[in-house]
C-alpha cells in the first residue's frame, strides 16, 4: 500500500464519520434559533395583548414591561415617543392581522375602537 491509499482510506472513514456530526450539530442549533424565535414571538403577543389593555393606576409597572418586552424581541424598535404613547393609550391594533404586516396609527387617546 502506498501512503496515497492510506491518506485516501484515512479521509474516508473521518468524512463518514465527521459529516453526519456536522450535521447533527448544524441542525440542532438551527431548530434552537427557530424555537427561540417562536418564544420572543410569543411573548410579543403577549404583551401586545396587555397594551391593548386600557391604562390605569394597576397596570402601570406591567405596561412598562410590556414595552421593554416588545422592543427587546421586535426587529423595529419603537421609539422614545412611541413608548412613551403606548404607556399613556391603549393599542387598538389586531394583532393577528398585524402579525408581520406594516403598522400604521396603533395608539388610541380614546377607548373607542374604530
């Protein structure tokens, strides 16, 4: 046997045996990012559903978090003033029908829904 067979005979049993490793590995951290992802978006409905509650004395510290929340797992964050409408008014967006679309006027001065 020449040492070309053996190289050859050697990179053999470590592909079949480091390729499905590498596999293994890349689809687990892949299953991990997408059930991650489905948590943040979770917890986005869950706290979008809190500000949609109306404001009040009760609530308070909850709807602070619920803006923390929300803008710690959102790909577009809001801003100072938008944080600060949503602590003082309720939100009257449907959050289904918003799920991944553009958000236009979500902030109400009134509980009356349009």
């Amino acid at each position: 046997m020449d040492i070309l067979s053996v190289i050859q005979a050697v990179a053999t049993i470590a592909a079949a045996i480091v390729i499905p490793v590498m596999l293994a590995i890349v689809g687990n951290k892949c299953a991990a990012a997408v059930k991650e992802r489905e948590i943040q978006s979770r917890y986005i409905e869950l706290c979008m559903g809190m500000l949609k509650e109306s404001p009040s004395t009760e609530n308070v510290r909850l709807r602070r978090w619920a803006i923390k929340v929300v803008n710690l797992y959102a790909p577009v964050k809001l801003s100072e003033k938008e944080e600060e409408e949503a602590f003082k008014y309720k939100i009257l967006a449907d959050i289904e029908r918003l799920k991944w679309g553009p958000i236009t006027s979500m902030f109400s001065k009134t509980d009356s829904k349009p």
